[in-house]
C-alpha cells in the first residue's frame, strides 16, 4: 500500500488495487482523522461540504455512464459535466465550476501538468483524482499536482471514499 499524505499542501493520497483492503482503509482512515476537522472556524464550529461538484472526464462513453450511475448513489455527489476529452475539460470547468475533477489519465489529448496547472489558475480550491490502469501513472499523476490516485482496477467504492475525501466529504464506507 502507498499513501502518502501532505495536508498542509492539500491531501495527496494513492490506492493501489493490488493492496488489501485492510491497508487502503487504514490509510483513509488516517486520511480522515487529519482532515476531519480541518474546517474549524474560530469558534470552533465545524462547517460541513453538503454538496460535491464533480466533473467527470473518461475516454469511454461506458465508463463515463458506469461512474455517473455510482456517483448517483451518493447523495453529496452531483455530476455537472462530462467530457470525453482534454479539449472538453477546460471549458467545462471553467463552465461548470466543479469541486472535484475525475481525471483519467488516458484522456485523448491529456498534457497532465498543463491541464492541471490551468485547474488550479480557475480555483486553488478544485480537487484532482486522478485513475489509470497503468501503474506506473500514479507517480506521475501525484508529481504533476493530482490530490490523489485510483487505480482503475480498484473496486469502484474506492473512487467514491477517495473522492469524498479530497471533497472534505466523510469518507464513509461505501459498498
């Protein structure tokens, strides 16, 4: 299991399905506990993120409709846009003003630091996950500014409880 975490500069967080369950839970939950309470204010209230923006990027329409029907599961998760391209995404994020970036990584088109570079320049506050069947991206995807890393071949509640997380969602257990 790789999970590495730097709060202080936003979350960076990677899943590898190859890596029990158990290990990728502890490293949530660790996750979790350092950033549950990271919207304090200063009178100690804390302020909860209702509804997560999310704007989906994958270079299959089947896989843009499987992650639509999961997210639409969760009731905090609202897709606003959905593109099959890089050329698609800037305009949609600039568009649609999401909270949280699906970005596959395989995305037609992708210059990953570019491309990510530009959504930070939009809002500091978007979160990017990235996926990819290749494991050899995570590390590219976490050097060029992604918050966090799913394998494509994890189980797809792992998407979900990631993305809750970077979110500032309760990274409760889905499944």
């Amino acid at each position: 299991m790789i999970c590495t975490s730097d709060l202080a500069m936003g979350i960076r967080a990677s899943i590898l399905s190859i890596d029990p369950i158990g290990a990728a839970l502890r490293c949530l939950s660790t996750i979790y506990n350092e950033t549950a309470y990271s919207h304090v204010h200063d009178s100690e209230s804390i302020t909860e993120v209702v509804e997560m923006r999310v704007l989906l990027t994958a270079r299959r329409k089947g896989t843009r409709s499987a992650l639509e029907r999961l997210f639409e599961q969760e009731s905090e998760l609202n897709v606003v846009s959905s593109v099959a391209s890089a050329g698609d995404l800037l305009p949609q994020a600039q568009a649609t003003q999401p909270d949280v970036v699906v970005l596959d990584w395989e995305l037609p088109g992708l210059r990953a630091p570019d491309v990510l570079s530009s959504l930070h320049t939009l809002s500091q506050s978007i979160k990017v996950v990235a996926f990819s069947k290749t494991q050899g991206a995570r590390q590219d995807a976490i050097n060029a500014g992604a918050d966090a890393f799913v394998s494509r071949e994890a189980p797809p509640e792992w998407l979900v409880i990631t993305m809750r997380t970077v979110g500032g969602l309760s990274p409760r257990f889905v499944g």
